[in-house]
C-alpha cells in the first residue's frame, strides 16, 4: 500500500458493541465527515421499565450538519434497532441489505420518522458513494439472511469491517459467503480490520445449517404428537429448513408468536422464503389440527415471560394446548443470565408431560451465527490487515481476539472500547483521546431519566415508606400515618409502625421547641426519623417521602 501524506487521517469511535454484547455502532471521521457502521440496540432485563436501550448520540452534535449516513451490515436488532431514535436527531440517508430493510419497514406504524427517512437498498459487490468514504458490500453468511461485511475505501486506505459472520460452507438459501472478494482486497492491501469477537472462546467451527436439519428431521418424523421449535425469529435459514421438514413429515407449520411471523412476511417479500400457500396453518385455529399435524415454531427461547413458548407452558396459549406425547426443542443456545428463566419454562413442559429436546439431549440442533475461534483466524487470514481492531463483545473478548491477531502475525493491534478514539494514518494506528457515550434507556420510544432509573433500582429493592405529618395551629404534629410498599406487611408488623410514629412525633417536637419549622424542615426530620426506626429494625434504610399537612388558621 502506498504511503499515506501525514495528514491523512481516519478517525474511528464507537458508540456501542465494544466492551459490550449488542448495540452495535461504530462511527467513521474523514475530512470533518461521518458515517455510522449499523446502529443496534441491547435490552435491560432488570425489571425496571425499560423498552430497549440505544447509543447516547450526543458525541455527533458537534458534526449534526456534516453526518453523511449510516450503512446497516445486516437486520439483527443490535444493529437496526436504534435507527428511528437517531433518525430522529439526524436526518441522514440509510444504506442496507434488502433483508434488513424490510425489518426497518415493518416498524412504520412504531415510529413516525421511518415513514419519512431515506432507505436505500444495497447489493453485495456494489460500491456507494457515503460523503468522502465509498463502502462496498460483501457477502457473508450469518444466522440472519443477507448479511454482509464492508469494504470502505478511505484516505488511510482500505478498512474492512466484518459484521457479523461465520462461514457456512453449505448456506440454505444458496448465497455463499464471499470469500474470494475478501482475499482479493487482502492481496491488494487492507489498512484496518475490524471483526466480530463473540466467540472468541468458542474452539473449532459454528457448523452449519444443514447440519441442523439433519439433526432436527429425525426428531420431528418420529414424534407421535406436536412438536414445537423455539428458534431465534431472525433465523430465516431454519425457518425454510422447518418449512422443508413439514413438508416431508406431513405437518403444517404453525407460528406461534409474533416475532415469527413478522420475519416470515419479510422473508417472503424479499425472496428468502417460497412456502406454498397451505404450508402456514393459523395459529389461532391449530386446536382444529391432529396434534400429529402440528410443526409450531415459537418464539420465546430465552425464557421470555410473555412470549409464545412461555405462554405454552403455562397452559396460556389460545391456539394450541400442550400435553403427555407432545415435543418441544429449544433450537437455539441459551444466552449468559436467562438460564433460570429458560430452565423454569423447561420445567414447566415437563410438568405437563411434554418431551423436552435440547443441545444438552441433541447437540446438533443449533448452531451458532457466530465465527469461532478457527473461522475468526480464518477471516485475519484472508485480509491480512496492516492492523486490527476487534469488535463487538466484552473486554474479555476483545482482549483475546487481539490475543489471536498477533498470533496470526497482525503488526498492530489496539484494542478499543465505547467512547475510546483511534487514528488510522501514516503512523499506523494509534489512539487519540476520547468521546462521550453511554446509554440511552426507552419506554414507549421516549427516552427515561437516568434519576427516574436510580429510583426504580432503590424501589426495587428496598420499596417505599410514605409518611404524611398533620400539624395543628400551633405548628405541633398532632397526627402521623404511614404507608408502605414492599417493605413490611402494615397487619403483622403493625407495632413497628407504631414505634416509627413515635419517632416521628418525637422528632418533630424536638424539631419545634428550637424554632418555629417551616414545611420542609418539619418534612426532612419526620423523613429521617422513618428511615432510622426501619433500619434499626431492617438493616436498611427504604426509600422514604414525607410531606407535611397543616392546619390553617381561619381568616378573621
């Protein structure tokens, strides 16, 4: 690759997805000019009203005239789901795969701003011009359909950014993964890599799709009644594979949560799926099948509560009843920190008699999206990078991706996290200070106060005391009650209460012998008086709120 001239500079930060798992958003400077790489969101399962989290945006206010767009890898949530949110602060072009689009069409009716925005579709091997940079798709495979990777020619040369990959040698839908065009720009000269991380730790190969189907056709022409497959929605490639499975079984499908059907509409606008017409049962009429007819697929593999596989558990679902002969298969893996809820709907079926099918029983019946360890080394090898950069997953993965890039002869390698800038240039690739980001926390697609979240984190664990003191005319507390939620039972904890007004009265008599208290002196010592009685007795102090009613002296 040619010398750079020093002032040829390309400066990278992202915004989410380094140092994390989801919320992936990497932002591109060239000549004061910036392009976003995909722009995801993750999910917060603390219980605390939260929608989805995105990437706080505030770091590209400063360039809000000078943001050229955002160019979508593929149409997994982390990576499409904060687009309404930041088309709502800038209104820039989006470049995607035609899969992708169709998911960010089917959220009109959510957001207002999508019905506007410019969507432009994209093909792989074609090159589109995004203010200085020019970014051509390449073809990967991945569990979602039409994923691709980036090449992005700019002024420190070209940077190749994987999305997220692995390779499949034998891809249901026939779209190879492209390696050739990723070692033809190897041989010319890659300045930068950056390439998805998630499995790092992961030995071997993900395997493939077909190999799924063979795991899980045997499974489904042996049961004697339902069967039930509980997939990541997204999968487009197991659905047509359990579309082919019906069809040689003599099942219908039946899909079974919403989440499925919306990725099977879009599959078949985009060419991806071409069941027959009376392949599909619906679900909401599928009691008027033979259970030995039904092939469900269901969302909900992650144990969410209100999802199809957990309502089939608890006997909730309005079309399809679970019992004793009937299959379910979690075809899917089981994200770090569900474990408890996807074992208690596990738990559940058995309950009911149903037979349970998972990796632990049949190792074949999902594989990941995700490169292992030998395919991430395949991906270094056929770029050949000058540097690397890993991305998407927590510093541990990124430390040993870089672990595995210097192994493999990378001559720089840096390592970056959210908000951590770096510059690609003459001098290589080093670091150059840093920008905000953080995170951005919805509820109906309006943002949440982070004071608002501390509060529901302190009511969530040590609930609510109200305490309302009525003063007389002569400013003494002649009366104290109390209310509380999730912090005593009020009938079998009845005399602690009693203790707690005591105090309270004693405080605020002690409180008027100094000084005749205005309302909000009187309020703070009956506040503080609650929060010490109940931690004597609790060993913490709850979240307290006193207010003070006053008996007004009649005008003469």
């Amino acid at each position: 690759m040619a010398t750079l001239p020093s002032t040829a500079v390309l400066r990278v930060f992202p915004l989410g997805g380094l140092g994390e798992i989801g919320m992936n958003c990497m932002a591109f400077e060239q000549d004061g000019q910036v392009m976003l790489v995909d722009c995801g969101v993750t999910f917060d399962d603390r219980g605390l009203g939260v929608d989805v989290v995105h990437p706080d945006f505030s770091a590209l206010d400063a360039y809000r005239d000078r943001i050229c767009g955002v160019f979508v890898t593929h149409g997994h949530e982390d990576h499409i789901g904060a687009l309404p949110y930041f088309l709502r602060r800038f209104d820039v072009p989006v470049w995607a795969p035609p899969y992708a689009l169709g998911l960010v069409r089917e959220r009109l009716g959510e957001h207002e701003v999508l019905e506007h925005a410019h969507l432009i579709s994209t093909e792989p091997r074609t090159r589109y011009d995004v203010g200085p940079f020019q970014v051509e798709p390449i073809r990967v495979t991945h569990s979602i359909a039409d994923a691709t990777a980036l090449a992005i020619t700019t002024a420190a040369g070209v940077v190749v950014h994987s999305g997220d990959f692995k390779f499949d040698e034998a891809p249901t839908d026939g779209e190879a993964f492209d390696t050739a065009r990723l070692a033809e720009l190897g041989d010319r000269g890659v300045a930068l890599l950056f390439s998805d991380s998630t499995n790092i730790d992961s030995e071997g190969c993900a395997g493939d799709e077909v190999g799924v189907g063979d795991a899980l056709e045997p499974i489904v022409a042996a049961a004697t009644g339902a069967v039930v497959v509980a997939i990541f929605a997204s999968n487009v490639h197991r659905l047509r594979l359990l579309g082919n499975i019906a069809r040689r079984t003599g099942r219908k499908l039946v899909l079974l949560g919403r989440s499925v059907g919306t990725h099977s509409r879009v599959a078949h606008a985009t060419g991806y799926l071409d069941w027959p017409s009376d392949l599909v049962f619906p679900a909401d009429r599928a009691r008027e099948l033979h259970k030995e007819r039904i092939l469900g697929v269901a969302t909900g593999s992650q144990g969410e509560a209100s999802a199809a596989l957990a309502r089939l558990s608890r006997g909730e679902h309005g079309g399809l009843a679970l019992g004793v002969g009937d299959t379910v298969i979690l075809s899917s893996r089981i994200i770090p920190g569900r474990e408890p809820d996807v074992y208690a709907i596990i738990g559940d079926l058995i309950r009911r008699g149903v037979s349970v099918r998972t990796r632990a029983t049949d190792r074949g019946i999902h594989v990941s999206g995700h490169a292992h360890r030998a395919e991430q080394r395949r991906m270094l090898e056929l770029v050949r990078p000058r540097a690397f950069i890993p991305v998407h997953g927590t510093r541990h993965h990124l430390d040993r991706h870089a672990e595995l890039a210097r192994e493999v002869g990378v001559s720089e390698v840096l390592v970056l996290e959210n908000g951590q800038v770096a510059e690609v240039g003459a001098a290589g690739v080093t670091r150059a200070g840093t920008v905000h980001a953080g995170r951005v926390y919805t509820f109906g697609g309006r943002a949440i106060p982070k004071a608002a979240l501390r509060d529901r984190e302190v009511l969530a664990a040590g609930g609510v005391v109200a305490c309302v003191v009525a003063l007389g005319k002569d400013g003494r507390a002649h009366d104290v009650r109390l209310a509380t939620r999730g912090v005593v039972d009020e009938t079998m904890d009845a005399g602690l209460l009693a203790d707690t007004r005591r105090d309270v009265l004693a405080a605020v008599a002690a409180l008027s012998k100094t000084a005749r208290a205005d309302d909000a002196a009187v309020a703070e010592a009956a506040r503080l008086a609650v929060r010490r009685c109940l931690s004597r007795a609790l060993a913490y102090k709850p979240m307290t709120i006193a207010q003070v009613i006053r008996e007004r002296e009649e005008p003469s």
